[in-house]
C-alpha cells in the first residue's frame, strides 16, 4: 500500500443543531465511503448571526476525514437532508500524519477498495 499524497485528504467539519441526527447522517456518509471515519462531538456552543440576530446554541459538530474530491458529493447530500437552509460544512487540507494512517483514509474512501474487517486490519 502506498502513501496516498497528503494534499489529497481533508478532515470536513459538519454541525447541526440535533447531535444524533447528525451522527446518523456522518454514519451514512461513512457507509457509502464518502469519509473513512467521523468523530461526533456534542454537546458544542454555537454562536452566530443569523437573520440579524446572534444566536447562541448547543449543537452537534462532526470531524470526518475524506478525500477533497468527495466534498462535493458530501455537500449535496447536507443539501437536500441536512435541518439548517445554510448547514454549517468547511474542510481543512490534510498535510502530513502517519503513512499508514492516510493510506487507509485513502483505502476507505476507494469504492473499488475491498472492504476489510476489524479483525483484517489489526
């Protein structure tokens, strides 16, 4: 296995304002392989304007590591299912981390990419 190109990986950052509905939606896109992994944070403080007013609110907030080439599939799946009319989904590039580690994000998100157990991959 080789060390896929660490510019190609990226962690997507989703909230929503319901932490179980959001770690159902992540789980789907872990399912379909649009991300390798997710980590599901709640509860976490949101404060932001919104229709001229600041809000401050408890929500969800998910960090999954994908692939830059499925953010947009990522975003129109949060479109046309996500409860916010703007859901809240930013990336940051991944530059570096454990070889093995990107290699399996890359291996993940690969639907050609046969699908190992847990036990395969300790």
């Amino acid at each position: 296995m080789t060390a896929p190109e660490p510019a190609e990986l990226c962690e997507v950052v989703i909230t929503a304002p319901d932490p179980e509905w959001l770690h159902e939606f992540t789980r789907g896109l872990v399912v379909d392989r649009l991300a390798s992994n997710v980590h599901n944070f709640a509860p976490v403080r949101s404060v932001y304007r919104w229709d001229g007013d600041v809000h401050d609110r408890t929500e969800g907030r998910a960090a999954l590591h994908t692939r830059r080439t499925l953010i947009p599939a990522i975003v129109e799946r949060a479109a046309t299912a996500h409860p916010y009319d703007i859901p809240s989904i930013s990336a940051r590039p991944i530059h570096d981390g454990s070889p093995t580690y990107l290699a399996w994000i890359r291996e993940q998100t690969d639907p050609k990419s046969p699908v190992r157990s847990a036990e395969s991959a300790s």
